[in-house]
C-alpha cells in the first residue's frame, strides 16, 4: 500500500535526525510534504548526555524528503520560542498551502538523579521542552488544520514513561505522564473539525538519545565502561518480544497509520511501540 497520506502536509518538530527524520521519510515516502523543525543547538544541559543535531543534520533530512519526492520546507526554531515557531509555520504553511498533519516530536532526555537531587534548571529544561513545547506546538499549528476545513491529525511522541515510574529521571516521566493528560483534553476540544488526536509511546528507540555512554552506564552500573552490546543486553531485558529496542521506523509505521484515513477513527489513543514493556 502507497500514498497513504498523498497530498496531505506535516508539520513534524525535532525533525533533524532520530525519530523526526524517521517520520519525516515515511510520511514522504506516503506522499506528504514536510514541514520539518529543529532547533540545531543544544537544550540547557542535555549535551552532558548526548550531542545536539546541528544544521547539518536537518538538511540531510530535507535531502531524504526531496529524494522521496515529495516537498519540504525547514525551519530552525525552538520550541520554547512560540512566536519563533508560529511564525516559522506560517510561511511554510503559506508556501506548501496547507497542514494536515501535526507531529509534536521534539523531546529531551535527561537522568541521573532522584528527584530530590534534581536541579531546579534541569526540570525546568526537560518541562520546557517536552510539555511546553508540544503546547507549543499544537498551539501555532491547530488553526491551520482547522482553516483548512479537512480535518486532520495531531500526534504526540510520549513515552513507555507516560504510563511507568523509572528511577533517577523523575522529570523526563513526569512530562511524559502530561502528554497523556494535554491528548485527552485537546480531543474533546477539536474533535467537531474532525481532527484527530492521538499520542505514540515508543520504549527504547536506536537514536542518538540513547546510543551514548551515559546511556550505557545508566543500564550498566555494574560496569566500569560499558559495551553496546552490555547496554543491548540489559534494554533487551525491558522487552517482552526479542530484542533491545525499537528502530525508528517501528514508530513511523505507527505515526503512519495514525496520520492516514485508516484511522479516521481512532482518538485518544495511546499507541504503544513497547514489544510489550508495558506488561514486564
């Protein structure tokens, strides 16, 4: 099956690389064109834990679109800045001529420490970005959908830590919990223009976010420097079916479907793309 999403517009945020590349491929590969943000720098102290995406990276993003075909256009914006991103939307919805398909993707992770050790910057950062800027998000990019008189679709990426507790990153679950609480409302809000609202969980996904050796001391304490493989081994352990974690495409198939009139249906739901860690 092809052209699932033909002709449609998404606005996808942290589109750099990871996840947003990810979704912003695939819903070009089904036929939409692509609104794509990131904001290329570094968010308050997550570079302790991994680097930032930089230009370079949403604009290898922008080549893989146009190889699939399909339009986009970038904006360097934060999600923070709301009159930044609003505007930054504007043009580009101005110039492809219509929005269809609303991503709030953009997220930081930090751990470490228990709540009570938690810098008041840190939670204020992972707050700022993960919640504040999916409110952002759907704040700038609601309006067009509806004065496109179409309907159309928001989602979310939340968390397997929208649902669970996880020790020593008391903030990152507490903004994921939120989402779950912004999706139900924002639906019963919006659903009399047929839009659809829904929130994707992925557990473990193989980007930057977690390929890096903080990660890997945070799974491997035992370990003074620990492998890939050692970290592969201890997040396979989160899983019910085989594995270590998702691939990024696992969460776009998902994103996919709930973007597509296969689900004109289908709201308020969580989607899970776990292998099952809800139930381990």
């Amino acid at each position: 099956m092809t052209g699932r999403v033909e002709g449609k517009v998404a606005f996808i945020t942290g589109a750099a690389r990871g996840q947003g590349r990810s979704h912003a491929v695939r819903l070009a590969e089904e036929g939409a064109d692509i609104i794509a943000l990131d904001i290329c720098g570094e968010v308050g102290g997550t570079a302790r834990f991994y680097p930032p995406a930089t230009l370079a990276d949403l604009e290898h993003t922008a080549e893989l679109v146009r190889a699939a075909g399909r339009r986009v256009v970038t904006i360097v914006a934060d999600v923070r800045d709301y009159d930044a991103m609003e505007k930054g939307l504007a043009a580009a919805v101005a110039e492809l001529g219509r929005l269809d398909i609303v991503l709030a993707n953009a997220g930081v992770f930090q751990f470490g420490d228990r709540v009570v050790d938690t810098s008041p910057q840190d939670w204020s950062d992972v707050m700022a970005v993960n919640v504040t800027g999916v409110f952002h998000t759907c704040k700038a990019a609601i309006p067009h959908v509806i004065a496109g008189g179409r309907g159309g679709t928001v989602v979310m990426t939340a968390s397997d830590a929208s649902t669970k507790g996880f020790d020593r990153f008391g903030h990152y679950v507490a903004s994921k919990h939120a989402l779950l609480g912004l999706m139900k409302t924002l639906l019963m809000e919006v659903s009399e223009y047929s839009i659809r609202v829904n929130c994707v969980s992925p557990t473990n996904c193989n980007t930057t976010m977690i390929q890096n050796e903080a990660v890997y001391k945070l799974f491997r304490p035992d370990l003074e420097s620990p492998t890939p493989e050692e970290f592969a081994e201890s997040s396979g352990t989160l899983l019910a079916l085989p594995g270590p974690w998702v691939e990024p495409v696992d969460v776009s198939n998902a994103i996919v479907f709930l973007a597509s009139d296969e689900a004109r249906f289908v709201t308020g739901l969580n989607m899970t793309v776990d292998g099952g860690s809800a139930w381990i």
